[in-house]
C-alpha cells in the first residue's frame, strides 16, 4: 500500500533525526488517511484488544485486505481468469 510506505518513509526520516514518533500516532494517521471504502476496516480495528494494535499488525491487516479486495470476488470471475490463464 503506497499510503504505509510514504508513511514508514516518514517514520524513517523522522527516526534518524531522532525525532521519535510514538506508534499510537502513527497508526491514527495510517487510519485516517485511508480511502473510504476502508471505513468498516477501522471500525474493526477499533475493537482490537489494545495488546494487538501494532504497526506491524495494522501493516499485515491492511495488506491481507488489499488482497482480499484484488482477488475475484465470484464464481465467474474466477472461471474467467481460470480460461485467461489457458
């Protein structure tokens, strides 16, 4: 996701001037600034228990939706790329 990258980017910078972020908000700005239509995503990411809310976790959780969101969502289309493959 380009939105993690530009911001671990910037944690990075951030790091090596010795600026510490804290996690907490680096992953609020994760959140608010994905699209829209993850809004159920960080609904459910609230009622993760605090122990399990990461960077690292959040990282993982967004990038298994992704390619949740990429993969064919029906029968069809799965027939479709199975033919296009052939």
């Amino acid at each position: 996701m380009q939105n993690v990258s530009h911001l671990r980017n910037v944690v990075f910078k951030l790091q090596q001037l010795h600026q510490g972020i804290f996690d907490e908000i680096m992953i609020a700005k994760m959140l608010y600034t994905l699209p829209e239509h993850f809004h159920y995503f960080t609904s459910a990411w609230e009622s993760t228990p605090t122990s399990e809310k990461t960077i690292e976790n959040l990282v993982a959780r967004l990038c298994g939706e992704e390619d949740y969101k990429n993969k064919p969502q029906n029968k069809e289309e799965d027939e479709n790329v199975a033919l296009f493959i052939n």
